[in-house]
C-alpha cells in the first residue's frame, strides 16, 4: 500500500501548468493569472469628493462653528461625472457631490450635514438651490477629498502573475480597462464511467442495474473545481467499448482523464487491461478508507488518466484527495490543499486503521467548530456526502478516536453555506 501523500506526489509530479489563453474578464473568474497587470492610469484618475457637500477653501473655514458660521456664496454645483466651470475663490463654495472632481482652487469638502443646508429639505434645495450657504464646523486641508491615485498609482503591479482570479480582481480589471485577461487554460476533463450495470439516468431500473450517478458528480466536482468537462458516458466492461471512449476523449482533446470503476482488486481485469493498453499505467492500493483502489497513469501522448474507484462515496473523497489538486495544478494554481479545520469529534469514530475519510457535520459554536458523523459511513452511501459538509480526516494507526478528539476536517462546504 502507498500512502496519500505519496500518490498525490506521484501524480502532481506528472500535471503542470496549462499554456495560457486570453479570455474576457468575466470569463476568467476562479483563473490564474499568466501576466502581470502594471497600471497605466491612476484611480481614481483625479481628486474627488468622498462626499455630498461643497467644495470650499480650508482656509475660510477654519474658524466656523454652529456658533460663528462662515458665510459662503454658492457659484457652481457639481455632479459626478463633470467638471466644475469655475475656480473656487476665497469666500465662495461650490455644491459637490461624491465622485466629483474636485474644482480649482478647493482643497476640502464640507459635508452637507455640516452645512445649513442640511436643515432644508432635498426637493427644496433641488427647486431652489442656495446661492449662499453656512459651514458650521471646520474642515481641514485634504478633509473629504479623495486623491488622484489613492487606490492605484501609475506604473503600479497591481495584480501579479500567479493570482487567482475573483469578482474583485475582476472589478480592478475592468478599472484599469482591461476587457481581457491572460489566463492559465482550463484544464477539459473526460468524465468516462465503467460498468455492465450502469444505466443512463433517464432509463427504467432493471434487473442488477443501478444509475450511473458517478459520472455527474465527477463532472460536476470538475466544474466547480474549474476545470471543463467532457462525458463521454458509460462504457461496458468490454475491451471495445472502453478502448473507443479513451480514444473519444483524447480525441476531444482531454487534457485529463477520470474513470469510475473497474480498478479494485475483484473486478474484471478489462479496464486494468485496456488502460495498460493505452498508456503507462500503475494500479495503487492507497493508504485511505474509503477509496483504496485508484489508478494512474500517462494515456498516449502523455495525457494523465486518473482512475478512481466506483463506489460513489469512495469516487467523491478520491477525486478531493487527487483529481482535485492535478486540475488546480493544471489551472496554475499553488495553493492545492483542501481548506480545514480543527473540530472536537462529537462521537466516537472507529477506524480501519488507514487514514479515514468520515463524513461529518461541522458546526461553528463561538470559535469552535464541532463534527458529528452523518451516520452510515458505506461507500456506498452517497447520502453520507450529501448530508455532510466535511471529510474528517483520522489518522492511519488509529482505531478509534473518542469523542472529543480534536480532528482535522477537511471542508466540503463551510457551515454558513449548508441549506439542508
Ligand atoms: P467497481 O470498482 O467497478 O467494482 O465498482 C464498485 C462499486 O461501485 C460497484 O458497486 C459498482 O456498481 C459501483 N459503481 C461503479 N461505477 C458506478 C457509477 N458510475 N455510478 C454509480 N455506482 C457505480
Ligand atoms: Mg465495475
């Protein structure tokens, strides 16, 4: 047997990076930065105002209180998106509103709340704007002002080679003008599932047949983890059948294979034969419960193929051990652990003696996260991931962790997300 450590090693060692492409912004998202974006402006490219008020000269206003108001006359109003006609001389003021550069000879915003024309209200002042107005309280040189470049400076990186791609990088993108973005690819995944009994979802139960369910939470675990999939459906435990599915998929320009089934020790060699056939391939016995049996190898012309077990709960957790980090791997991305946590074990949990995969709950109670089993731990029991939101992970040699061990839980969902 090898370890999980050790299989994954094995198989990063054989996925790199993907060439990379140029893709609309919006279509980057969850992507890997291929180029280093160096901004060409400054945002905000002019000084604004960070409020609604008036643009005034901080000198004539130092001396204002509710008290000792400061009387200036009102020449010009300003509205996002223009620019003021004239030049705030000293003893006058022009109306402002937030976004709005700030107009010569202003050095400060008095917000409207610090003004008399806070007490009038919004439709009268609209109707008949004041032609004077009254600064109850100072403000200083800069006060409200937001300045050119705050955010981001000419010749400024703004976003390294190697970041990930979120609404957020997604947003300075597009204030800097970007409609595009150089991105690692995303990897095109064949989804292929092995097995007589296997029928398409929409078939009637028959006698010895189950539905083929492995094939839609590979593709859409491959979708969620950013990568492309590509069914290619089921092929029969034949020779044939499964030999033309490989080459479907290589010829769909797979970057990566995952099969279900037909890799554990009891089965009909024919998977075993036909992918020895088509490439490299090392059949493991890995160091975990569920999803011990896993294959890997290199299909001709070097495409990986990663050949998970068929029970479906022991697919789910293999995928999340191994097919999850080759395709963030194959995306660019450095970061390729699953995020956990530490959760005090609400019952106790015997073991097999390899690292256990147990389906929990996690629930958050004040800075602790607890996980209590979902119950039937079958790997065949897809129901036990559906009620989950993490893999407690126990440790190879352990037997039996009591409750209230504390364990590593590798997070499905985090429990703010789950709507069960
Ligand atoms: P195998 O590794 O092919 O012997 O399959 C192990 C178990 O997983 C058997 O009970 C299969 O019927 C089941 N299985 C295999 N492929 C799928 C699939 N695509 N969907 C659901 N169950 C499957
Ligand atoms: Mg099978």
């Amino acid at each position: 047997m090898i370890s999980v450590e050790e299989a994954l090693a094995e198989i990063l060692r054989h996925v790199q990076p993907l060439e990379p492409e140029r893709l609309p912004i919006l279509e980057t998202l969850g992507c890997v930065l291929a180029e280093t974006i160096t901004s060409d402006i400054n945002i905000p490219p002019f000084d604004n105002s960070g409020m609604d008020g008036f643009a005034v000269r901080s000198a004539d206003v130092v001396g204002a209180s509710a008290a000792t108001p400061v009387r200036l006359r009102v020449i010009d109003s300003v509205a996002a998106g223009y620019v003021a006609g004239v030049t705030v001389e000293p003893g006058t003021a022009i109306r402002i509103m937030t976004g709005a550069p700030l107009p010569e000879g202003a050095d400060a915003v008095v917000p409207y709340e610090d003004t008399s024309d806070f007490s009038r209200a919004k439709e009268e002042r609209l109707q008949s704007p004041s032609t004077e107005v009254e600064v109850l309280r100072p403000a200083g040189s800069q006060d409200n002002v937001r300045p050119a470049g705050e955010d981001i400076h000419v010749g400024e990186r703004v976003l390294e080679e190697g970041r990930l791609i979120r609404p957020q990088e997604i947003g300075v993108l597009a204030s800097l003008g970007h409609p595009t973005a150089l991105v690692h690819r995303r990897p095109r995944v064949a989804i292929l599932a092995t097995g007589d009994e296997l029928l398409e979802v929409h078939e009637p139960l028959a006698p010895g047949k189950i539905r083929n369910s492995n094939e839609y939470t590979n593709a859409a675990l491959v979708l969620r983890t950013g990568g492309i999939p590509i069914r290619l459906g089921i092929a029969r435990d034949t020779k044939a059948e499964l030999t033309a599915k490989i080459r479907e998929g290589l010829s769909q320009g797979a970057d990566l294979f995952l099969t279900s089934g037909g890799v554990s020790v009891g089965d009909y060699d024919v998977v075993k034969d036909v992918l020895g056939a088509e490439g490299q391939m090392q059949f493991w016995q890995v160091m975990m419960k569920p999803g011990k049996p896993l294959a890997f190898g290199l299909l001709r012309g070097g495409v990986p193929l990663i050949g998970l077990p068929g029970n479906p709960v022991s697919a789910m957790v293999s995928f999340e051990q191994f097919a999850r980090p080759a395709i963030l791997k194959m995306m660019g991305r450095s970061h390729l652990d699953k995020p956990a946590v530490q959760a005090v074990l609400g019952e106790e949990v015997r073991n097999s003696g390899r690292r256990g995969f147990v389906r929990v709950i996690v629930t958050r109670e004040g800075d602790t996260y607890r996980a209590r089993t979902t119950g039937e731990q079958g790997s065949g029991v897809l129901t036990s991931m559906s009620k989950a939101n993490g893999l407690a992970v126990i440790p190879e040699g352990t037997r039996l962790a009591a409750a209230g061990t504390v364990v590593t839980v590798q997070m499905l969902d985090w429990p703010e997300e789950m709507d069960l």
